[in-house]
C-alpha cells in the first residue's frame, strides 16, 4: 500500500486519542483522548466537531443497541448519552486494584462487549481481559498484561486476537462456549520498532495492527504473515475502525503520549484524527447488546 496516505480529518492534537468506532447511522466516528479525559464525534457528512469532557480517563467507546454508547471510564462502565453528554454509572469492574484503568474495548459479532484493563503507570502486570454478559456482567477470561490492547475477532467469531502490548506480542486465541478463551497461542511478535495496539479485521480475515511508537499499521494474514504497512507522518498510532457506506474508508487515532517537545514540532498531525481508503472492507460495527 505505497501510494496509501493517510488524511488528517481533524487536527485535534489527542495526547492519548484511542478507540475509533464508526456510528453507521449518523455517519459520525467516536472516539476517546485518554488522558485528556474527553468523548470526541467527528460527522463524516458535514466535518462537524464535537467534544464532551468525562470525569475520568475514558478507555473505549461503543455503541450498544439502546440508542446510546458504552464507555469504560477509569474502573467502571458507563452509559453514555450524545444528546447531553450525561454518563449513567452503570457496572463496576472487580476486582479493583489501585492504579489500574480500563483500556482497550470491542464488541464481538453476538453483540458482547470485550475490554481489558492496564496500569496505568505502565508497570505492573496487573492488566486483564474480560468479558461481559447479556446482564452487564464483567468475566476475567486472561490475566498478567502490563498493557491490554486491541481485542479484535475473526469474521466467522471462533478466534480472537488480544495484544500484549509491552512484550510487543499480538495473541490469538480460540473463542469456546460461554467467551472462554482457550489454546493461546503467538500470533504475530513485531520485528521493527513500536509496540502493538489498537486493532481491527476486514472481511478477508486479515488483522490490521496499529504500532504504537511505529508510524505505522501493520495488514496481517491470518496465518500471522506481514501482508502490507501503512506509514504515517506520525508516531504514535494507536486504533483504527473501518467505516463508510462500503466499510473501505479507515479511521484511525494517534497520540501525542511520550514526544519530546522538539517531537511533538517535527509532528504537528501527532494527536490527530485520519482516514485512508483500503483494498478490502472491514467487518460492520457490531452494536452492544443493552444488559437486562
């Protein structure tokens, strides 16, 4: 993909944008800054921006079947309504440890919600992968990751791919009865620079890796095979989501995080929202199922 480059559709400088869904029916992509503890909505239609504060770093966003969005915020899962910006309390996730946050979310073609969580000083292996239920219930289902990153499944939902972000290793995993995750195994361990984060799949099967420190997302065969690499003018990618009529345009997050300022000169688009269009389509954007 020589001649893919990517456009920066909001110069938003994010100091830690992450997790980009696309909203097919307001043709709009949510995403998150972290650190900058604010819900972001882009309007592929009009270009219209906007923001929400929250209070507390928001990790993930999704959209769930009652109309409004799923958001994990600091140790708890929220509901999110766009109209007001109100975020409802919804499940607190167990067992809390000090320092950690929740990261990473996707919701699985059943309409499940998936997330991990992380130290958030980047430390301590104190990170888990979890699953919640039909009731809002959140299930462990792998432990021990410094950082969880990038829950992303195959088309036909028997596998699922998680990355173990400080040990620069993507897992897969088989998907077995009730979400347990069985037989992990190493998928992909990246050989030049960055660290594995947010990901995706399109409708052939191949994983897309954005490299966290690379400037750069990585297409995967699902045999583990580098197929292609899309460059940025930027370091730091973080999550991308395919979206659009035809699920070929690509939208993807970036971070200003760990620049120096003399980086963060050399890279004014750090931080930014872009967009580049693929080969293939992704997989459409499952809506979370409202807990009962």
């Amino acid at each position: 993909m020589k001649n893919v480059h990517p456009n920066c559709l909001w110069q938003i400088g994010a100091e830690l944008g992450e997790g980009p869904v696309w909203h097919q029916g307001t043709s709009s992509v949510y995403f998150v800054d972290i650190k900058g503890r604010k819900i972001h909505r882009y309007s592929t239609v009009t270009g219209e921006k906007h923001s929400w504060p929250v209070d507390g770093p928001p990790g993930f966003i999704v959209p769930s079947t009652d109309e409004h969005f799923i958001c994990g915020i600091q140790d708890a899962l929220y509901r999110f309504n766009p109209a007001d910006g109100a975020c409802q309390r919804m499940v607190e996730v167990k067992p809390r440890r000090q320092g950690n946050r929740i990261n990473d979310g996707f919701v699985d073609p059943s309409g499940l919600l998936w997330f991990g969580t992380m130290d958030d000083s980047e430390a301590s292996p104190t990170g888990s992968l979890y699953r919640v239920d039909t009731k809002g219930q959140p299930w462990r289902r792998d432990s021990g990751y410094v950082i969880t990153n990038g829950p992303a499944m195959s088309p036909d939902g028997r596998t699922l791919y998680h990355a173990d972000t400080v040990k620069r290793i993507v897992y897969a995993f088989d998907v077995g009865d009730g979400g347990m995750l069985l037989r992990r195994r190493v998928f992909a361990r990246l050989s030049e620079t960055g660290y594995p984060d947010g990901m995706a799949v399109d409708v052939e099967g191949n994983l897309w890796i954005a490299v966290f420190g690379g400037a750069r997302i990585e297409r995967r065969s699902p045999n583990g095979a580098l197929v292609d690499v899309v460059r940025f003018p930027c370091d730091n990618i973080t999550k991308l989501a395919f979206g659009g009529n035809d699920f070929r345009t690509v939208y993807v997050t970036t971070a200003r995080k760990g620049l120096s300022a003399a980086q963060r000169e050399q890279q004014p688009l750090a931080g930014g929202l872009f967009s580049f269009q693929a080969p293939v389509g992704g997989l459409p954007q499952t809506k979370c199922k409202a807990w009962t």
